[in-house]
C-alpha cells in the first residue's frame, strides 16, 4: 500500500512577520519537504532520521514545534501554525507513518486500532460504507490527508445483523481494499444470534498475532435467548494482550438497571484470555480491553420533552443532554463499567434515526399497549479500559451522516496504542544482575465483615508463576470495614531483569481468603512507576466489577544498568501550558519542559498520609489532591490516556488515571473557538431525500450464521476451543453476609464517591440474593426443599459455528424483537421447540 506525497499549507512566524509556507509529506521517499509555494521547487528538505521529534503545544491546538538535525549536527526549532487541529493531527499520523516504515527495528512498538459498531437493524448495508472505516461524519473525525493511512488492526461489531458470516466477512474485507490496496487477513469472527465481532489485521501482523480465543455470553429472557448478549474476541499481539467485547443489552428506557445487571453478567462469564488468570475476570486479564456495542442507555428525561431534545440536537447543545445519559451517570456512580473511559462525545445521538434519512429522529412507536417513546439517545457506544500507563491515545471518536439503511448510525473510534514485543537484552548476560521486585508495607482496606485470613497473590507474565505472600493480620475490623495488615516483605524475581523490559510490565494483584481461596479484590500496579527509587502506591481493589477496597504499600525495583530505548509514541509530545523549550535547545536536554502525557504525574509521596498516599497514575480512581503529585516537572499535565487536542471535563467520581489538565476556557489561545463539525440536522449541508422506510419489527436469526466453517480462511493460529481445553469459569454463590452493606453508617475507610454496588436479582443474572436473618424455630414455616439454580446451566460455550441442540430454541428460530414485553414468539416457519 502506497500512501501518496501530502501538502500541509501553514504559516510560519518570524520575527513577528507570518509566512506561508508548504510542508510536502512524503512517507514512501522518507523526507519532509519545506517549499514558499505550493508549485514551486523545494527550498529544503529532512530526511526521516534527522526530523527528531514534534512537539504539540497544548494551548493552540494548531501549533506544532518540528525539531531537526542540521547538517552541523546541531538541533534547530521550526514552528508552524495549521489551518486547524485536524491538520495538524494528520501531519503528526503521517510522520509517525513515515518513521514507522523507515526505521530499523525489527517488531513494532506502536499500532493504531479501528474499532466499529453498528445495529444494522435486519437490513443489509448500502454498497458504500467507506465513510465508516475512513472516520467520517460527524464528532472527531478523522482528517482527509490521513484517509490513505491503514489501520494495522480492524475491529468491527454489529448487532441485528441478519447476513452470514462469510458475506459480512467479504464486505468488510473488499472495503478495506477498496480505501488501503490491502488484502486484510481475518483473525477471528464469533457469532451469538445476530451478535457478531469480526477482527482483521495487516498480513504482515500475522505471525505477530497468537492465543487467539473467542466466546460468547446470552442475557435475552431467563438468559437462555441470544437475542441479547455479548460476543468476545482476545489475542495476544506480539507481549500485548487484547480484548474486545461486542454487546446487545437490553432495549427500554426503563431498563437501566436490567442493563447495569447484563454488564456484570458478562463481566463473569465472558471466558477469555489468559486462563492462568483464574483470580481475575477479563477487566484485569488484558493490557488494553474495549467495550463496544450497542448498550441501549438512553437519555433519562420525560417523553414530552423529546421536541426539545430534537432542538437541542439541532443547535449542538450536546453537553446539557449528556448530563442526562443514563451511562455516564450510572457510569458516574461506579455502578458500571468502572474505571473505563470514553472519548469525549461531540456527534449527535445515533438513535432512533427514520430510516434513509438522518434528518429526523422517528421517536415515537405505535404498538398494541399504546404509544412508545424512544427518545433520540447515545445507544452506541465504545469504551476502554487499559493497565495503567499503558499507552493509549483516542484519535477518533463519531458516526457517519450517510449510512441510513438501518434505525442507527455506525460510530466509529480509533486509537494509537504502545505494544511490546519479545524482548532481547542488549546487555552482556554475563554482566547481567539478578533483578528483583519488593513489595513491602502492605495494608488492604476491604469492605467486607469476613472473620477470615488474607493472602496476597502476585501474577505477572515477567514472572515464572505467581507468589503468594503470607498470611496478614487483620488489625482493624468495623462497620463492615477490615483492615488488613501484610508485614513480610514479598520479593518477586523476574524472568528478565533489563530495565527496558521490566519498566513496560505490570503487576496484577488479588487479594484472597487463605481458607476457601476466594479473591476479595483485585488490582494492578505499573512497574513503570517504580522507575526511580522505593515509591509508595495505591490502587484500588474491584470483585466482579463493583469496589471491594484499596491497597497500599510500597514497591522498589532493582534492576541491571540499561538504557530505555525511545518508542514510536515519544516521537510526538505535548508541551504544556506553563513553560516553553527555550529555542535552540534539544527538548531531549529539557525533560521538565516537554512530556509525554502518558506518563505524566509518577511521583513520590511528600508529606502525604499514609492512608491517603497516592502516586499520580497508579490508581484508577484518583483522591482529590490539594497539590499535584512530584510529577516530571512537579507540574499537572493532561490526562494520560487522552488525546491532548480534545481533553475531557473530569469529576471527582470519574475514572481517571492521572490529574486532569483541562484548562476551563472553551476559546483556545488564537481567539477561535473550537471547530464545529457538520451536522445534517442543522440543514447546514444538502442531504437526499429519501422516502423512510418502516422499522422491521420481527428480529430474523438466519441459517447463513451458522454455516461458514472458520478454518476454510484463517491463516491465523486456530482459535482455542473452549469446550475442550478451557473449562468455564465455575461460579461460586455470594450469600456473603460479610459483604458491605450501606444500612450501617460508612467506617473512615470507605473511598469517596462510594455507591451502593447493584446486586442483580437471581432471575437476572443467576446472582443469589442475601438471606435473610432465620425465623425462630417454632414461628418458621415448612419450606418445600428447592435445589440452587444452576445459573450456567442455559447458556452455552461458543461451538465455532455448530448449531446447538440444549431443549432451547435454536439459533436458526425465527424470534420477536419484542424484548420489552418478555415474551418470545415462534414465527409459523421456525422449528418448533422441542
């Protein structure tokens, strides 16, 4: 695939004076052009290996610093000035395209992800969704000068897809083809229903890619019906780990707590990944999980308000409808999907579009019980969650204006992310020292009334196998709170002790009861963070997806002598608000000045509580500081895992990962206010008027899915079979009766923001309620015995495409879309349920 020369027209001050001036971008020859006007001959060019880094700045989101080497080996600052900030992304994407593809390293260390999904609504898609895979459309788009930059993995989830495996398989691969010149390879596809997540990479990623697995999860009625669920993928990409989870949760406004309880479902019984990694479920099994699919949250306002919604759509006034989305609010209250984040949302709601048009919202819905209400909402989602100072930037982040053929618009996100790969020392191993890890001083705060004793277990692939500390000391046990006290020093030896290695590795955590061996929290630590010296940590401890506590301790790294080797990603920086690189100096001599956002805020205590200890990026909830950490710089910079050109508002109770660096002003430096995007309900742009179509009210399963063999075209390692090498996750009924209960006043241990967790009822999710306090013997009646329900005993292991025959209604029956009513209707040309 050839990326073709690119010209950038920007204004270069000098000496007060403003001049145009042309960058021409050639990735194929390697060099970067400087030419006075557009046609004329170039006055002067660097090749790759002499333009040394770009430096963003902050403030003026068209600004960037481009240093170069000049002939006399001496560093010299050109800064110039974009027609906008997208300009200047795409510039920065084709430079590190252009580094990518001259460098002499021999594995990657950096890829960029798309990541798709759409509700297709039972219709096929119009024969050109380029724009989808181009990031086109409305919110943060992709710019036009980066449309012939290839996405080294394609992830693409759909939901009410009615075509076959292998028909969606080559629409996507032709359009990819279509936009790259590249024949993509498919890695997995896994279909539940009309659930289905597809993945494709690079041809050359294929031998990079292995542990391939797949599974899936039903949560439609009694958890029996796939019509509702999720789809999961996961990899192992040279030493990163991946995970990708399609779902469909339940539709209806009112159902919001219906879906927190669909989400922990699957957050249980999604059976990917490493299955060393019994303790933890998939948000810790995976460097960079994300979460997309069609969530079905809606904005929670009154019915009669959705012709001032429409309005409100129309005049971009997203914000104030934003505070009304039942995600980021029940997000906001840590009831679900704790510590991901999202991508700041500037496109409007992708449902209830009429169909063959985006101009109007159809919000209404006749039906037998009365008229329905589905309010314009932000149904489609995609969020992340990665180990913390990993690096992963969102460069993208909307949905299309022109795919119409179904009730939905497909959204679309792209993100750079750091890789690592297998490493090899370039230190003499006879000179090599032993390396080691310390964990000393640790104290657990649990929210549990458990009498029993703690462990801790360390798990990590720098590790031969996981250590288990000895047993703690439970110091402090009150109003539902336990303190737990572990005295021994832990030493942990890695595999590998060059610090090149060690510093891009993490540390998972679990607390577990030493007598039934059952994790009460788990958590991650960034070896990163220990690059200095002996530094104290917090982090917080999660079961299940809800918060069980924190854990405090210090760590210290010892290493060999080593020199880290500078990444793909450290080629562009950031420079912030409160201080400039002097000119003329190299920003590699002024390390205080320019920063890499994503490993800002790593410090040392000073001066801070040791119940309040915090190290800037090593806890996922972070407590609210009255100064900023001991930092690079000691100073505050963006949040890490966010692109810098569109940081994002902050609360308190959000998940953050380092202390926002938001300044409060919506102007930027040069006076204009941030861009606006196009969008079709203004009537700022002509759309074709098309005659809308009905909604298809009938959701139909077709025998296609179940057909297409994946063996007949994957190059790729053959996914697992999880039927016969990775047995399901056995779960364990939680009648705890020491668990947290808010009927009791909170003790001094309990993190601020704190909810009460959402217990899904057992018919939900098969979650065993609390029991009650008994009956006094002789007032207690004679119950009937019941046996405990079996809650797996209805959904099923993914078969690589077999039709199941389980007393349940099979894939191919044809099933009523009327979820809302909790009933299931077999068409008169289904097979009958035997």
């Amino acid at each position: 695939s050839l990326i073709p020369p690119v010209t950038f027209e920007v204004k270069s001050d000098s000496l007060g004076i403003s001049t145009k001036m042309y960058l021409k971008v050639d990735v194929e020859a390697g060099k970067v052009i400087f030419k006075k006007s557009k046609e004329g001959s170039e006055d002067k060019y660097f090749m790759h290996n002499k333009i040394l880094q770009l430096v963003k700045s902050q403030k003026v989101h068209t600004r960037l610093v481009i240093v170069v080497e000049t002939e006399k080996e001496k560093v010299q600052r050109k800064e110039y000035v974009f027609e906008d900030s997208k300009k200047r992304e795409g510039f920065c994407q084709l430079l590190q395209q252009m580094k990518n593809k001259h460098s002499d390293k021999p594995e990657p260390d950096m890829i960029t992800i798309f990541i798709g999904t759409w509700n297709m609504g039972n219709a096929n898609p119009p024969s050109n969704i380029t724009s989808w895979f181009k990031s086109k459309g409305q919110g943060k788009t992709r710019d036009d000068t980066a449309d012939h930059i290839p996405h080294d993995i394609y992830v693409i989830g759909t939901q009410e897809d009615q075509l076959g495996e292998r028909e969606w398989m080559d629409v996507i691969k032709n359009t990819l083809r279509e936009i790259t010149n590249i024949s993509f390879k498919p890695v997995a596809i896994h279909t539940l229903w009309n659930i289905r997540l597809v993945v494709l990479a690079k041809p050359e990623h294929e031998n990079r890619i292995s542990h391939v697995f797949s599974d899936s999860v039903k949560t439609g009625i009694a958890n029996a019906l796939g019509n509702k669920g999720a789809v999961g993928i996961s990899f192992m990409f040279n030493g990163t780990s991946f995970g990708f989870v399609n779902s469909h949760l339940t539709s209806g406004s009112e159902k919001k707590l219906r879906r927190n309880q669909n989400y922990i479902s699957i957050l249980r019984f999604l059976n990917l990944g490493d299955k060393k990694l019994n303790p933890f479920d998939i948000t810790h099994r995976f460097t960079h999980l994300f979460w997309l699919g069609d969530l079905n949250y809606r904005i929670d306002m009154p019915s009669v308000e959705a012709e001032n919604i429409v309005t409100k759509i129309k005049q971009q006034q997203y914000q104030e409808l934003l505070s009304k989305d039942q995600l980021t609010i029940e997000k906001k209250d840590s009831k679900v999907f704790l510590h991901y984040e999202e991508e700041e949302i500037t496109f409007a709601p992708t449902y209830r579009f009429e169909r063959e048009t985006r101009e109007r919202y159809a919000y209404t819905k006749a039906k037998a019980t009365g008229t329905k209400y589905n309010l314009p909402s932000w149904c489609d989602r995609v969020l992340w969650k990665s180990y913390p100072l990993a690096y992963v930037v969102c460069q993208s982040y909307g949905c299309t204006n022109d795919i119409m053929t179904s009730d939905h618009s497909p959204v679309f996100a792209t993100f750079e992310i750091g890789v690592t790969s297998q490493f090899v020392s370039k230190n003499n191993p006879n000179n090599e020292s032993q390396g080691g890890i310390k964990f000393m001083n640790c104290v657990a705060n649990l929210m549990t009334k458990s009498k029993t004793k703690f462990s801790i277990e360390y798990h990590s692939s720098c590790l031969e196998s996981f250590v288990k500390s000895s047993e703690g000391e439970n110091v402090e046990h009150k109003e539902g709170c336990l303190k737990v006290r572990f005295g021994s020093q832990v030493e942990l030896t890695p595999i590998i002790s060059d610090p090149e290695y060690l510093l891009d590795q993490h540390i998972l955590i679990s607390v577990k009861s030493t007598d039934s061996d059952e994790s009460y929290g788990e958590g991650c630590v960034a070896l990163r963070s220990a690059e200095s010296s002996s530094t104290d940590f917090i982090i917080s401890l999660t079961h299940h997806g809800e918060m069980t506590g924190t854990l405090i301790g210090t760590i210290q790294l010892r290493t060999s002598e080593g020199k880290q080797t500078e990444k793909l990603y450290d080629f562009v920086k950031i420079e912030r608000d409160d201080t400039a690189v002097s000119k003329g100096k190299s920003p590699h001599s002024s390390p205080t000045d320019i920063s890499n956002p994503n490993y800002m805020g790593v410090g040392i205590k000073a001066g801070i509580p040791s119940d309040m200890m915090l190290v800037g990026g090593w806890s996922y909830d972070m407590l609210p500081k009255s100064s900023p950490p001991g930092g690079i710089g000691g100073k505050e910079s963006s949040p890490p895992n966010r692109s810098p050109i569109s940081p994002k508002k902050m609360g308190p109770g959000m998940a953050v990962r380092s202390p926002p660096g938001k300044p409060p002003e919506h102007m930027s430096e040069d006076g204009r206010p941030p861009e606006m995007f196009d969008n079709p309900l203004y009537g700022s742009r002509e759309m074709p008027k098309l005659s809308g179509r009905k909604e298809q009210d009938s959701q139909r399963p077709n025998r296609k899915d179940q057909l297409t063999p994946q063996d007949a075209f994957f190059p790729f390692p053959k996914i697992l079979e999880v039927e016969g090498e990775r047995p399901p996750p056995v779960p364990t009924p939680r009648n705890r009766s020491f668990t947290y209960s808010e009927t009791k006043p909170p003790c001094n241990l309990q993190p601020p923001g704190l909810k009460k967790p959402v217990v899904p009822s057992r018919s939900d999710c098969g979650i065993l309620p609390k029991i009650p306090p008994s009956l006094p013997a002789k007032s207690r009646p004679d119950p009937p015995p019941t046996k405990p329900r079996d809650y797996r005993e209805s959904s099923e292991l993914p078969s690589k495409g077999r039709p199941r025959v389980d007393g349940l209604l099979r894939p191919t029956q044809t099933v009523s879309k009327e979820v809302n009513q909790e009933a299931v209707q077999v068409s008169k040309k289904g097979r009958s349920v035997k």
